[in-house]
C-alpha cells in the first residue's frame, strides 16, 4: 500500500496540492483523476520522487520514501514500474532492448540468459512475443503502450505507475489496455496507480479513484459509486461528456 499523508506541493508562492491525503491499494487499480492543472500530474511526481512535498509524507508499505537514505530508496525504485504518456520507449533500441533495459540496469545479478527469459515472458503476457527485433517505429500505437507495459513490468514490480496509458489511443484499443492493466494488477498482485481523464477507464476499472481539483482532495471512491455521488464538482467533471450525461439520464 502507498499513502499518502498531508501532502503539499508549493512552485514558489504558488501551492499546487494542499494537504492531499489518500490511499492506494495492494492488488487494485487505483485512479487518480481530474481536470488539466488539477496537480494530479504533480502527485505522480512526487509518489516517484521526481519533486518533494514541502508538507507531509508519502509511505510505501509504511516507509517514509522521501526520508530516507539514498541506498533505500534505491531500493524502492527498484520495486516500481513506470509506464509513460506516449511509451517513451527508446527509438534506437529494439523491443527486446527496451525491455531488458531495466534489467541492465537493476538487476545485475540475473544472467543474460535470465534477462531473457524474463523479457520473452513480459513480452508474451502483452500479447508481443513475436515483436522482439521490432524497432518502436514498426508498431501500431496500441502495441508501443503493451511494449511499455511490458518494460515496466519487467522487473517484477511492487508498485506500478501509468500515466494517462490510453492518450492518443482509439476506444477498442483504450478498453485493450484497460484490460491488461486490471489483469496484471490482480495477476501479480500490484499496487497500481493511473492517472487518466478517460471517464471509460473510470466506469470501468477504477477500484479506487481519487478526485483533486484545483490541487485539493475533492473526492474518494470507486467505479460503483461514481456515477452516483452527490459531489457536484466531481459530476461537473464525470457528467461533462455525451456518454456519461447519457447513462446519468437512464439510471
């Protein structure tokens, strides 16, 4: 479990997150959601350590990740997967490179020989095991986000971040991803944390969800109670597209 404790984010004068404190799960798929400039952008951040909070603390199975030293919390990098807006996966390298590229870099102790098993296995549980010496400019859109996947969860992670996974993809194959996410999460029994403004995704797979708006804690629920809240700044966000003001008006 990764909480998140009074949390706060200042760029100068300007706070950005004001005492945000949430939880994310073992084993679900834990949203987090909001409008452009929301901050929610910005707590990924921090939960991966690229900003720090200036107030509260985030915890990772009850250590305090921005306290700590440097060697543990080399430690607890090495426990996350990171699947990034667009794939940022490597256009020089193939998908077998891109993949055991975290492996090179973590997990010295493996034999190449392990690495690769281990980068066949990844690639064949996103349905690519025939993409190995496929460079990135040979794949469909769909396929880069499953070869990301496949990159982030090659070291066996603990914890897994997805940012916006569905961006510049088609419905069918927004819902593909989805899927695999939700099943890899249950699969491997992972803390998973997406940030998305895909209100399929939501309906759909969010087994916790986090709202923020305006760089605060507005709402916390699930897929089953979303549709229903009586939060009206959550419905301006949920209810803002045809198909959701659609099944508001059939329920």
């Amino acid at each position: 479990m990764i909480e998140v404790i009074g949390v706060s984010k200042y760029f100068g004068e300007r706070r950005v997150l004001n005492q945000i404190s949430t939880a994310f799960d073992d084993g679900k798929v834990n949203l987090v959601i909001g409008r452009s400039g929301s901050g929610k952008t910005v707590l990924m951040k921090l939960l991966v350590d690229l900003y720090t909070p200036e107030e509260g603390k985030i915890l990772y199975d009850g250590r305090s990740f921005h306290h700590l030293k440097a060697i543990e919390k080399k430690n607890i990098r090495s426990e996350i997967g990171m699947v990034f807006q667009g794939g940022a996966l490597f256009d020089s390298l193939t998908i077998q490179e891109n993949v055991m590229f975290p492996l090179n870099m973590l997990k010295e102790n493996l034999s190449e020989e392990e690495k690769l098993e281990r980068v066949n296995f990844c690639l064949k549980r996103v349905d690519l095991e025939n993409a190995n010496f496929l460079f990135p400019s040979e794949l469909s859109g769909g396929m880069k986000k499953r070869a990301a996947i496949a990159r982030a969860i090659a070291c066996n992670p603990k914890y897994l971040f997805c940012d916006e996974p569905n961006s510049g993809l088609d419905p069918k194959t927004s819902l593909i991803i989805d899927r695999l996410i939700i099943e890899i999460t249950h699969e491997f029994n992972i803390t998973t944390v997406v940030n998305t403004h895909d209100i399929n995704s939501v309906i759909t797979i969010g087994e916790t969800i986090t709202f923020i708006h305006e760089g605060n804690l507005a709402w916390y629920g699930n897929k089953d109670n979303v549709l229903t809240s009586d939060n009206e700044l959550l419905n301006d966000f949920i209810f803002a597209q045809p198909l959701t003001q659609k099944i508001r008006d059939l329920s």
